[in-house]
C-alpha cells in the first residue's frame, strides 16, 4: 500500500475509472450480443433496432477513450455487415 497521499489519491481515482470503463465495456458487449441474437433469429426489423442502440454505445465508448476509434470502426463496421446480409 502507498504511504505518500498523492499514490494513496491516484490508487482510488484509478479504481474508480477501471469500474467505470468495465461498465461501459460491458454494455458495449451486451448490446452487441442482441444484435447477434436478433440476426441469428432472423428478425431483421429488431436486428436494425438495436444495431442503432449498438452503434451509439460504440461510439459513446469511443469518444470517452475507453475503446480505439479503429476498433469501434471495426465493431461497427462488422456488426453492420451482418446486418445488412440478412435477407
């Protein structure tokens, strides 16, 4: 454990980020996770729904600093794709 007040300060402020940014990458992947079941059970309409929802947490994600703006570029992009092949 940290003796000088400033360590002691950067331990708790860094705890404090790490849940939050697990948070919104948990979100990320949940969202992500109903679009791939909408597409597995083929129901377009619900797919486009939440890929809307997906790709705003995405870039929400992204903006905050919590994902590289190419991986979000990459998820969307993927995510988008699958979508789009559905018939």
């Amino acid at each position: 454990m940290a003796n000088i007040k400033s360590a002691k300060k950067r331990i708790l402020v860094t705890k404090k980020k790490t849940d939050r940014n697990k948070s919104v990458k948990s979100s990320v992947k949940t969202s992500i996770k109903k679009v791939e079941a909408a597409i597995e059970a083929g129901n377009k309409a619900e797919a486009e729904e939440s890929l809307k929802a997906a790709i705003g947490k995405i870039s929400s994600a992204s903006n905050k600093g919590i994902y590289h703006k190419n991986t979000a570029a990459r998820k969307v992009s993927r995510l988008t794709i699958a979508v789009n092949k559905m018939a």
